[in-house]
C-alpha cells in the first residue's frame, strides 16, 4: 500500500492538545463549580445570542469533561482515583483541544457566556494552604476575582490553569511514538491534525458539509439512547 499522500507534518494549529486539570475548590462548593461547568458546556448555544461568529473552529474543542468531587468523598472504584485536599472540593476538566494554549483559552473568553461560567469557577477556588502557591499572588485566583475577572486578566488566567494543569500543552496528541521517544504521560491521537476548522471546512456525508451535520448553534433535541454496561455478574 502506498504511504505517497500520508500526512507527515502537523502544524501548530492543526496539533491536538489535552488539558487536565484539578483545581482546588472551596470547602461545600463543588456544586457551583458544576454550575460554572454547565455555563461553559451550554454557553455554545447561548453564544447564538450574542454577536460574533461561530466559535469552535477558533476554541478547537473536540471534547471535554467535568467531574466534581466532594471534599472527603471516597474513590467510586476500589483504587484510589481523583481526590480532593482534606479542606476543599475539587473540580477535574479534561479536554481535547487544537493550537496553542494562550490562543485556545483566549478563544473562549469572547464570548460573554463562556467567560460568565469561567468567571463563576475561579470565584469558588480556594487556593490556601497549598504548597508552591500564593494564594493572592498576581497569577492567583483571588487577584483575578479583584480585577474584574479572566477577561480582562488573560496571562494571569492563564498562568492560573497552568498551575493545576497535569497535561503538557507543548506535547501534540501523536498516532504513534516510538519506544525510545517514549514519554509519561503518554498521549495518542487517532487522527493527528484532524482538526475542529478542518472537520467543519472538509467533511461531509453524502454531499452535507460539517457545518450542517454540526450546525452553529448545536441541535438540542438529539435523543441519545441509553448504552448497557457489560454484564460482570
């Protein structure tokens, strides 16, 4: 078989990258947090109302996770997993995004939605007593809450998110890494360079390009039938 037209070089904006993070929340408000998430998960159909173009090609989101855990909450699985300090919640967010992380995370704060759920997640952190972290230092959430909020303070958001980022955002998802370029964690991705601008420009299906399969804002009567866990009795 030939490899003639295979891609063999992804540019930046095309690279997908994760985002992981854990941010330490305040003692009983894991339950805004998650009020800011779904802010941020609704906010591409709020967007409709607000002016401005279509968003995803410019954040490159392919997916994205929030789980809230309890402070002093235990493990759903019988090894120890995602825990939060003895004195906060925690937030966890997972995502899959294109480019570079100053341009994906300065995306989302033009729209008013996105940066209202935003602001409403940095208002619960609690960054106390955390060693390495100054909690009313000028990356900190405390002076982002002070000085209007993550629009108007991007590199401190920025720098605030890098501080509980477990991912790497200058390693590109790969569809193969060679054993002695092995690296911790390891990060694959099954379509290098598919990117969310390419997905909307290129695919279709039966002549329909991705902007009607995916329309701007996103369809909200999709049924989504139930799946069946794999029966371990």
């Amino acid at each position: 078989m030939s490899n003639l037209n295979a891609i063999t070089y992804v540019g930046t904006p095309d690279q997908q990258h994760m985002l992981f993070l854990f941010l330490p929340i305040k003692k009983k408000k894991f339950k805004q947090a998650l009020e800011g998430a779904h802010l941020l998960h609704h906010a591409v159909k709020t967007a409709a109302n607000d002016a401005g173009p279509d968003m995803r090609a410019q954040t490159g989101v392919h997916f994205f996770m929030f789980y809230a855990v309890e402070g002093g909450s235990k493990s759903k699985l019988p090894v120890t997993t995602f825990q939060a300090m003895p004195d906060k919640d925690l937030l966890v967010v997972q995502a899959i995004y294109d480019g570079e992380f100053t341009d994906y995370i300065g995306s989302f704060v033009q729209q008013k939605a996105i940066e209202d759920g935003l602001n409403l997640i940095v208002s619960v952190m609690d960054e106390s007593n955390i060693p390495g972290i100054d909690a009313n230092g000028p990356n900190s959430a405390n002076f982002i809450k002070g000085h209007l909020g993550v629009k108007s303070n991007p590199d401190a958001f920025n720098c605030l998110l890098m501080n509980y980022n477990f991912a790497d955002p200058t390693a590109a998802g790969k569809a193969y890494t060679p054993l002695a370029k092995l690296t911790n964690p390891l990060f694959g991705a099954t379509f290098p360079g598919l990117s969310v601008s390419n997905i909307l420009t290129n695919y279709s299906v039966n002549g329909v390009p991705g902007v009607e399969l995916w329309p701007f804002p996103p369809e909200i009567d999709v049924e989504y039938p139930p799946s069946s866990k794999p029966d371990c009795s």
